[in-house]
C-alpha cells in the first residue's frame, strides 16, 4: 500500500483546489490517499498501448459494478498472480 503523505488541500473532480480544513481528518486522509492510487494508476496506464489501457479500464468498471461479495470471489481467486 502507498504511504500518504500530510497534505493540506485537497482537488476536486474539477481540478479545483479545496481547503483540507473544511473536511474531517480522516475525509482528508481518504482524499489524499485516493489521490495517490489515482496518481499510480495513471502512471501504470500510461505506460500502456491504448487498446490494452481500454481493455483494463473496462475491467475496474466492471469491477467496480459488481457487488462487494462478487468483487471479493473474483479478488480472492487472483490473488496471488
């Protein structure tokens, strides 16, 4: 897992910078350590051709469409690989 560094603003969906301030500290820490994985994931995608970046993108949708219990036999049956 990724070490969240102290952050004190926070960007939303729009590219607009926020006052950390306003949130909770763990909303901000959620925020923050959101921003890192979205940060890696775009880094790893980025050193892929288009159609495989495509082919994954289509995947975490999936992914992320699926019910926690679905999500949780389809992660325990590649882990590992």
């Amino acid at each position: 897992m990724l070490d969240s560094p102290s952050i004190l603003t926070t960007t939303d969906c729009s590219g607009h910078i926020e006052n950390a301030s306003r949130f909770p500290s763990s909303q901000t820490h959620e925020a923050a350590e959101t921003d890192l994985h979205v940060t890696a994931i775009e880094s790893v995608l980025a050193k892929l051709s288009e159609a495989e970046r495509a082919a994954i993108i289509k995947h975490i949708i999936k992914l992320a469409n699926m019910s926690r219990k679905q999500r949780a036999a389809i992660m325990a049956l590649t882990d590992g690989d």
